[in-house]
C-alpha cells in the first residue's frame, strides 16, 4: 500500500509517496514506519485512510490509502 | 460612483446574482491576523464588498512581512497594521465598514470581540492563538475558515459548520491536542509569498461560498495544497470529541492559558510585563532578544540579540545562568527557550516574556 506524507514529514520519508506491505492495521503500520523511520516517533501527525481521518486502529486493505498529517502553524 | 458598477462582473454570474451581492453586504466577518494569509484574505473580501469586516493584529508592518504581506508598502514600515490596513481597505471600498482591533486577540477579549461577527477567518501564525479561536468558535457556534501554511504547502478548511449528516468538526477534531515537537512557522522556515496568497485567497473564497450559499464549501474538510507540484488532497474530518477536552464554558475558557498548553516543554518560566521589568534591575541575568534584525520597535535596555534563526548555532557562546528571552509577542522566545532546554540548559534558569515586548508598551 501507499503512504503519503505531508508537510515536514516528507524530510524524514525524503520523498511524498512510499510504498509497504504486509501491514494488517494502522498499529501495525506506525510500528513498521516508526522501525524504518525513527525520526517519526518525534512527529505529531494524524493519519487519513482512504481520504477520511480515522482515531481509532482499523484493518487496511492491501490497496488503502494512507496520509500521514502534520499540523501546519504558518501564516 | 455607482455601486452596481463596482459589482457587476460578479453580480453578473447567474449563481451568485444580486442576490448573493446582498449576502454579502449585510455580512459581518472577522478576520484574525493581518499577515500573509489575512492580508490577501482582507483584500479580496473587502474588493467583493462584505459589508462589515474586522481586523485584529497587534503587529507593526517589518521589511520582512512585504513578499507576502501585499496589503502594505514600504513607506508603511514600523507602522500599526491594523492602522495601514484600514487606511487601505477604506481607499479599496468605501462600502465596506472595516472595524480594526489593534490588540492581540487572546481568550480575555476573544469571545466579546468574536460574537459580532457571522464568519471567523484564522489568518494566525501560532498553534496557541489557533487553538484559543478554535475554542472560542466552537463555544459561540460560529463558521471558522481555517488556513495554515508550511514551506509549499498549505491547508484550508470549514470547521464548526454542520454538513448534510449534521456533523460539526472543529480544529480539536482534526488535532486534538497541541503538537509535542517544534513546529516551524513562516518567520522561521520560510514561505514564498504566492503560497500565501492563494491560501488566504481560498480562505476568502470559502467565506464567499457560505455566505451566498453558492457551490460546494470544504466544510469538514481539510484541503492541502502544494505549490510546487500543483497537487491538491482532499480529507473529510472526522468527529473525535473522546480525545480532548475543550473548554465548554466562558469561564473555563478565559481560565486557559494557551500558550502553556501548547508549549512542548514546560520546563520554562513565562513571565509577564512586570516580573520582566523587575528583572531588568537584576544583576547577572543576560536579556537576549531573538527578534530577526529588523524588527521594530527597538527596545532601549541593555540586551543582547541572537535572532532565532540563527539561535540553535549561536546559543553555545551563551555563559549565563539566569536567562531571558523576549520577542515580538512570546512565541520565538519560547521557541528559543525549548532550544536552549534542548542542548542540555536544564541547569539554567530560563523565562520567557509573556505577550512579547508588545506587552511592555503601556
């Protein structure tokens, strides 16, 4: 499946779109993103499945789309 | 002049119509911040011609803010922008009633100034003020057009306006609580102006739409924009009243401190006017002053300056213990604090000045 990271986090990505696989749910997903990127352990973002933000864990299809969202401050 | 003149390529579009120029007219908006997103946001508004618009900023015009600020010019540089932008706004349309409030806009006055107004626009800079006028619409029920800005990106959206379902989100929906880590704003990592200006436009062109009720407004929703490969997102947001608590009354409310609960470390002392004038007597506390170099007003006591953006590699040749750091309004000092704390100050005593210099001007 595909993450699309936003604002600051594409620093730590150093690109917009990665790809991974085998990730049953949102947990599974931060774990394996956390392991392969640590600097996001430091980040406060909020995550959209499918265009639509989600709070809670929730299983993701192989062909999810996944946005990591950091909040933006600038004016 | 006649008005239907002024109006009239907008007038004549068959969706918006007199009708919608009338909506206008009678509307009442306010606008928080006069920056670089308030500035194109004022312009576009007022040239539209909404009725009554309010404007608060405690802020001078800098060199610096001109890229993005294009409601000001050069001649206007050290002056009040709440002044300039009513000066210009009255010689854009005299039509338009332009109320300014020339004070930071904080949970004390939020609330009396906020209730005039049918439609609220975030043109902040600082997740403490975006945090306080969240709260503050969501307990007056009034829209809130939200816009915010990093480097090429930008993000806008309706919140606390019930969509079809009846849902209404609000910023805490989104983020429920204030980021844990440093988050740059424009004065610091920089931002193009253009980007600015189409985030503000947009925000305008959201008021518009709520308020003729023309086409499809992003209410609930959150658009980001990027500038550089022209892509745009589109994200529903979603309810998530479990996870924050939001002040449910006016007492609770003007009870909050905002820049506390939005400061990543809460290790540092924030002082307020009289504490840092009674400092200012002190022996051995270094003053530093973390404003870029051009910042007016320039301040008369003896401090040293270290402008944010070049702190993280400067602040090593500090020696002193007992340090304070101010700025404009509070908020790059604190951020100059976090980074001292950072690098292993723990030892230190640091504050930070409450509200900025602009406090200590009464």
């Amino acid at each position: 499946m595909y993450i699309k990271a936003f604002g600051q986090l594409t620093d730590i990505f150093k690109k917009e779109i990665i790809s991974i696989e085998g990730v049953k749910d949102i947990n599974e997903l931060k774990e394996k993103l956390i392991k392969s990127f640590p600097a996001l352990s430091q980040k406060s973002f909020v995550i959209a499945v499918n265009k639509q933000i989600i709070h809670n864990n929730v299983l993701l299809n192989e062909d999810a789309e996944v946005a990591l969202l950091p909040p933006f401050s600038g004016g | 002049m006649n008005e239907n003149e002024r109006y009239q390529r907008q007038v004549s579009l068959k969706e918006f119509g007199e009708k919608g120029q009338q909506k206008l007219r009678k509307a009442k908006v306010f606008i928080a911040g006069a920056g670089g997103l308030g500035c194109p946001a004022l312009l576009y508004l007022a040239a539209s011609g909404v009725g009554c618009i309010g404007i608060a900023d405690d802020d001078f015009v800098s060199l610096n803010n001109l890229h993005r600020q294009v409601l000001f010019s050069t001649e206007d540089i050290g002056k009040p922008k709440v002044v300039v932008a009513k000066k210009k706004i009255n010689q854009l349309n005299p039509d338009v009633n332009i109320v300014g409030y020339q004070q930071r806009l904080t949970n004390l006055n939020a609330l009396n100034i906020l209730k005039e107004y049918d439609v609220i626009i975030d043109g902040t800079d600082n997740f403490p003020v975006k945090y306080m006028l969240n709260d503050a619409c969501f307990l007056l029920d009034k829209p809130l057009i939200y816009g915010a800005v990093s480097k090429f990106e930008g993000q806008v959206g309706i919140l606390n306006v019930a969509d079809e379902k009846k849902i209404k989100c609000n910023y805490r929906d989104l983020f429920p609580h204030p980021p844990t880590e440093q988050i740059l704003n424009c004065s610091e990592e920089g931002v193009l102006g253009t980007l600015t200006g189409i985030i503000g436009a947009m925000q305008a062109n959201e008021t518009i739409k709520l308020l003729t009720g023309i086409g499809v407004p992003l209410i609930n929703q959150l658009l980001i924009c990027n500038s550089l490969n022209n892509q745009s997102y589109t994200i529903e947001i979603t309810e998530n009243k479990k996870a924050y608590h939001s002040p449910l009354d006016e007492q609770e409310f003007i009870k909050m401190d905002y820049d506390w609960l939005c400061l990543p470390n809460k290790n540092i002392q924030v002082i307020n006017a009289t504490e840092f004038r009674k400092m200012l007597i002190e022996k051995d506390t270094l003053f530093i002053d973390v404003r870029e170099n051009d910042e007016q007003p320039v301040v008369s006591f003896n401090h040293e300056k270290i402008p944010l953006s070049q702190f993280e590699n400067e602040m090593k040749n500090i020696n002193q213990n007992r340090i304070v750091l101010f700025c404009q309004t509070g908020k790059r000092s604190l951020q100059a604090a976090q980074m001292l704390l950072k690098d292993g100050a723990k030892s230190k005593n640091i504050y930070s000045l409450k509200d900025g210099i602009l406090s200590l001007e009464d």
